[in-house]
C-alpha cells in the first residue's frame, strides 16, 4: 500500500477535490489546504471519516508547512471569471505568493510538482488549436488579466524552480472542465446555463454565441492529471477535450439534455472573451497515452443529478 503523502492546494475545489478522490483511490495520503475563499466543505464532506484525509484550512499566500510531503499539487486559485473578476486581487496573490509557497514546500521535502495552470494562457488566441509552442495573446491589462497573468507568472515561478532549484515539475494547462461539483453560481457557462435549463429560465449566451469552447468531463480530466503527475515532463502539457462546440451548440446539448423548453436570449459578449478554444492533445496522447472518453451530451447527462440536487439545495436554503 502506497502511504506517500500528497499536498493539494486549492483541493477543496471543483477539479482540486476530484484530484483528491483519485489519488486517496491509489492509496495516497492526502492533505488539503484550503483558505476556502472558493473552494467549498461540502465537496470533501464525503472524506471527513476517512483517516488518510485531512483539511487544513489555511491561506498559501502566507508561507506554510505541514510537514514532509512526497508530492505537491499546487490547484489553489479561484477559476471562473466571475470568481476571479470578485476576487482580483486575492487571484494575483495565490497565483504568485501562493506559487511560491508551494514550490517551497516541494523544494524543502525534495517532493514532486504539478500546477494546474490554463487555456488562459494562451488570451484570444490567434493560433487554432492551441499546442503548447503557442506564446498567447493576452491583454495584460484587461479585466481577465487578473487570472491569465497570475497564472502565466505561476508558470514562470514553476519552470525557475525547475531551473534553478532542479525541483521535479510539471505543468498541467487545462481547458473548460465541468461536471459534477462545480459552483451552481460560478458563472461558467455549463452550471449557469443547467441551472437556467432546470428552472425554467432563459439561457444566457453572451454575444452571438459563436464563440467555441472544448468541454472536457471531469473525470477524462483527473485522469489527465494523474497520468502527467507520474510522467516526467517539465514543460507544458494541454489537458482538455479537443471536441470543439460553439456556445450555442452548448445551449442546445443543455436543452436536449435537461428537456427543457426555456429560450436562449442574448446579453452582452464581456470584453475579452476569447473568440475560439480548442486544445492541440497531440503531446498528452503521445507522452502520457491520454485522451478523453465522454463526449459533452454524455458528459451533462452525467452531471445532471448534480445539478437537480444543488439546485434543490439553494432553493430549500432560498425558503
Ligand atoms: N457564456 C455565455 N453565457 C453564460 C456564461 C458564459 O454565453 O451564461 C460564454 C462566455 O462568454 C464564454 C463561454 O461561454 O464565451 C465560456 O465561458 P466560461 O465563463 O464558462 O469560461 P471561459 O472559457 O470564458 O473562462
């Protein structure tokens, strides 16, 4: 039985506390730390009995030890554009302090790394898909910067690490990630548009819609992590889904899924939102043998009861 401990940062999360379920399965010990400015109790409630799991509620921007760890997974950092447009400044800090903190904990214990950074990296690009190779087209000064900057500097701290420190590193870039978990009001498009589906509502698509996202379901997702976490790759590595929907398309799987027959109506495109989105997996396929298995209706057909439940929830808590 393996009894390695791992840090996750960040891993009382949407992906973090999936990543937490995989790695206990493979027989880790795991410790979460968790300020839980985003992250949420309720998604690690099903562990609170089990004695290889522990959450440490404490705040990464701080330097932090909890004693030896064999690795670091560094996933703390609120993730949607809501999230992150509310919580610009704390975004900046836990994507450069926080990142520090982290690789300090590794570089102290002689552990792995792995930091799950973004799409955002590479801004609205102009290069379609996206490999790795692709530098981005980001607004440093746009109201997405907070997320997308702290993020590519959270890169940059990782590969010095690697440099400088010879700590063992690897960079994880994901892309939309949904399914069961995920905040009911994060703002992302799947959550917002199931909710508004399952009430009922309008969907809300935000310019004409036209604009594409890759969806990849969460657990095609972990499964990218965990392959990567025991490769020995430094330099970046897409994770995500390469089937490739405008926004519409998505609202029609919501309809078709739900049975819904709310309208979509249309509201403004926020500014900077990437035109196009579609990782290049060649690298995971070839390197890791990783790629994803569950198309996006069968995807929201297996994030559904989530959503039902959740919403259930918020409005027994509304009454
Ligand atoms: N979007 C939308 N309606 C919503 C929420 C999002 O049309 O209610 C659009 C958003 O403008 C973007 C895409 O869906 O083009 C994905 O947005 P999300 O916030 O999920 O993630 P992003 O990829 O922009 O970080």
């Amino acid at each position: 039985m393996n009894q390695q401990r791992a840090l996750i940062t960040g891993g009382a999360g949407f992906l973090g506390s999936h990543l937490c379920d995989a790695l206990l399965g493979e027989g880790w010990r795991v410790i979460v730390v968790d300020n839980l400015l985003t992250g949420r109790r309720s998604n690690l409630a099903h562990l609170r009995h089990d004695s290889r799991f522990e959450l440490v509620e404490k705040d990464i921007c701080e330097p932090f030890d909890i004693g030896h760890v064999d690795y670091v997974f560094h996933f703390a950092s609120p993730a949607s554009p809501v999230d992150y447009t509310v919580h610009g400044i704390p975004t900046l800090k836990v994507g450069s302090l926080g990142t520090f903190h982290a690789l300090d904990v590794a570089h102290q214990y002689g552990a792995k790394y792995l930091v799950s950074s973004t799409s955002e990296c590479y801004g609205d690009p102009l290069e379609h898909p996206q490999k790795e190779t692709y530098w981005g087209n980001v607004n440093s000064i746009g109201p997405r910067s907070v997320y997308d900057e702290a993020k590519r500097f959270s890169e940059a701290v990782t590969m010095a690490y690697h440099r400088y420190h010879k700590v063992d590193t690897r960079i994880a870039r994901i892309f939309n990630t949904y399914g069961p978990r995920m905040q009911l009001n994060d703002g992302r498009v799947v959550p917002n548009f199931m909710k508004q589906a399952l009430c009922g509502e309008d969907l809300t698509v935000y310019g004409d819609g036209s604009q594409t996202r890759s969806f990849c379901y969460v657990s095609d997702e972990i499964d990218g992590f965990v392959r990567l976490a025991k490769s020995s790759e430094h330099l970046p590595v897409n994770i995500g889904n390469p089937n490739e929907f405008t926004i519409l398309e998505c609202a029609e799987h919501v309809l078709k899924v739900t049975g819904s027959k709310s309208k979509i109506s249309y509201e403004p495109l926020p500014q900077d939102d990437p035109k196009q989105r579609r990782p290049d997996i060649t690298k995971a396929q070839q390197l890791l043998g990783w790629e994803p298995k569950i198309d996006l209706e069968t995807g929201l057909r297996m994030s559904l009861d989530y959503f039902r439940t959740a919403l259930a929830e918020e409005t027994a808590v509304k009454r």
